[in-house]
C-alpha cells in the first residue's frame, strides 16, 4: 500500500470544492463529454466511485456509459439533490448486487444503497468504520474496523457486519480478527483479510474464516503481517496480499488452498491491488517505503494454473510512466480493455486509462479525486 494508506486515513486535507449552494449545503454538478466511439455488448457501463481525501468530504460517483461512449463525471449530487453532504467521506468500495448499487462510505459511516439503474439514494445503512463488501444470496457481509478511525495499539478486534438485501437492515455480525479488509466467499465460507492497521506496529497475520451457515468464525489462517486484499479464482486458491510494515518487510502475494484452509504458497510480486479475470491475475503496487521516502510502481500479470508471474508489465505503450499513483483497476468482462485509475497527488482529480487487451491505450478522462473502485453494470457473468 502506498504512503497514501496514511495520508488517507490518519491526516486528512480539508478542502472544499464551492460551485453550488444549497442552503447550507454544496451542490457540484455533474459532467459529461464524449470520449469513445458506442460499444454494444451485454455491459451497459460502469460506475466509478471516487474516494476523495479523508476529512473533504468529497468521494463522487461517475458513469461511463458504453452505449454512447459519454463519461458522465459526479452524478450522484445531481440525481440525490436533497441528500445533505451527499454521497460522503471516503468512499472505500462499490458493487452491483441484483437491482441495487451499494457505495461502501468509510469514514461516514454507512453503505450507501441506490438503484443500479439511476444511482438514485433507496437507503443508508450505518456500520461503523466500514471497508469492504461482499454478497452470498440474500445478504450482504460488511468488514468493519469498529472502532474510530485513529491510530491506537490498543484498538479492538474488527467485525463483519451481516446485511438482509431486501430489508437493507443489520441482522447479525462476528467478531473477526484487527481491522478487516477485503473478504472473499468459497464453498460457504467467508474469507476475511486482517490487516491490524491501526496497531502498528503490531499488525495482525491471520485470515479470519467464516462460516456462513452459522456466522461464526470457525478458524484463523496465519499468512503475513498487514494483510489488504483477498480474491479467489476458479481452482479453490486464494491470493492474500500483505503490504508488509513499509520498512523492511515488503509487500508479497501468498496463496490459500481454500479446501485445506492453509496457507500453501507464495510470490514475490508487491500488490497494491489486483484484478482475475479468466486465469490471469492483473497486479499493480505502489509501495511505499519510509526510509526511502518514497513509492516504489510496479505492474504485472500472473498465471493463476501456473502459480507464477508472467508479465511484468501489462502497459505495452509506454504509458505507465505517465501514471504517478495507480490507484484502481478493473477488466471489461466482454472486451477484456484494462481499466487503470491515477490518484496523482490524492487532492485534484484523478485519471481513468482505458488500455486494449494488448495493453495500448485508447482513451483516457478526468474523474473525481482518488479514482478508484469499479461496478459493472448489464449481464454479468461469474466464472468463479
């Protein structure tokens, strides 16, 4: 994880965009430009949550919609105008589950549910210090830090909060490990990602399993300090990512036989983020590095039937060197185009690339501040 993991979340830098008042409110109007030719495929678009720095309350939804190739930026002040401090601070994940879109809001607190049609508001859900989110049929499962959003070496374990999709209430939750992460579901089971984040320097090593039948943690893998992100692929492997403690120990991927529920193996690639899609895993990692001072930016793809890394890089053209901070990244479920965000300097608008399959760039657009989480939205298929 970046140095941004930090400025995010424990410093904050207060800035106010003003374009519009609405009492004592700020309304900022959407935006739209043409910036590819229409693509007819079972995928209408997407939506792209930007996260906004901590404490400016300005995480923004934007939609690129495929049919007329027009990038539509800020959307939701416009299509919620009575909603007071509209969509919030830190928008920390997004997905599309049935009818419904659902906008993981950190540091405010909540989920934001709309419609997956219009991003039109249908409810807030509230959940304290809420990271990341996940569906299993009727529920959505909810990681959560509980506690206030500050570094302490005594915060308390973490939860995962359990949501009825069709009340959009709270009906349960489990105590899981420190500060969870992302979460991933296999052979019913909730997979958890303990990151310990707020206890540095002693950080949390172990994945928390869930099952969901009962919705109690049955075990703990132990894996790597700092763990972030967890995704399954279609052999019954989970790739974990621990961005290490950003001084000696650097950031690694391992690997998680999810029928044994042990840890079986691992790569020395850093992972900021990572997207699977078929049997690749595209990676990139900004990792940073107190006593360098600096991040260190690398990409690359890896062979999930192989268990090995590939490709070093999957931006052919060169324009990899134009990105200052990759921030977010997404595969088009029909053209396999690569979608890569820049969060450049984390307070001014971010960028989205558009990459072919072949790694060339297409297009590219401004976003909100921090582009970074991705929703699909038409047909989709799951190949896990």
């Amino acid at each position: 994880m970046s140095k941004n993991y930090y400025i995010l979340y424990f410093v904050g830098i207060l800035s106010v965009l003003f374009t519009s008042c609405r009492e004592d409110d700020v309304l900022v109007y959407s935006e739209s430009h043409k910036i590819s030719i229409p693509q007819f495929t079972d995928i209408d678009g997407f939506y792209l949550l930007n996260e906004g720095n901590m404490g400016s309350n300005k995480s923004t939804l934007d939609y690129f919609d495929e049919k007329t190739g027009i990038y539509h930026k800020n959307i939701y002040a416009e299509t919620n105008p009575t909603v007071v401090k509209e969509l919030g601070d830190v928008g920390n994940d997004l997905k599309i589950y049935g009818s419904k879109l659902y906008a993981v809001i950190n540091c405010s607190h909540k989920v934001e549910v709309m419609e997956a049609a219009t991003a039109k508001r249908i409810k807030q859900i509230e959940i304290p210090n809420c990271r990341y989110i996940v569906f299993d049929k009727e529920y959505a499962y909810v990681s959560s830090y509980v506690s206030p959003v500050q570094i302490d070496p005594n915060a308390p374990l973490g939860a995962v909060f359990k949501v009825d999709t069709t009340t959009l209430e709270v009906v349960d939750e489990v105590t899981v490990g420190y500060q969870p992460e992302e979460m991933e579901i296999r052979f019913g089971k909730l997979y958890v990602a303990n990151s310990g984040g707020y206890r540095v320097p002693n950080y949390d090593n172990t994945i928390s399993v869930i099952d969901l039948e009962t919705f109690t943690e049955i075990k703990k893998i132990e894996v790597a300090i700092n763990l972030h992100r967890i995704k399954g692929d279609k052999y019954g492997m989970l790739y974990t990512s621990s961005r290490g403690d950003y001084y000696h120990k650097s950031s690694k991927l391992y690997i998680i036989d999810c029928y044994k529920d042990q840890l079986v193996d691992s790569l020395d690639i850093a992972v900021s983020n990572m997207c699977i899609d078929g049997d690749s895993a595209y990676v990139y990692s900004t990792e940073w590095n107190y006593t360098a001072g600096d991040n260190t930016v690398t990409y690359g793809i890896i062979d999930l039937k192989k268990r090995e890394v590939v490709s070093r890089n999957f931006i052919k053209d060169g324009t990899d060197k134009k990105i200052k901070i990759p921030y977010g990244i997404a595969i088009h479920p029909i053209t396999k185009d690569i979608y890569v965000t820049d969060a450049k300097n984390y307070v001014s608008p971010g960028t989205l690339y558009c990459f072919s399959k072949e790694g060339i760039l297409k297009w590219k657009t401004m976003t909100g501040d921090i582009p970074a989480h991705f929703a699909f939205k038409g047909k989709l298929k799951n190949e896990n």
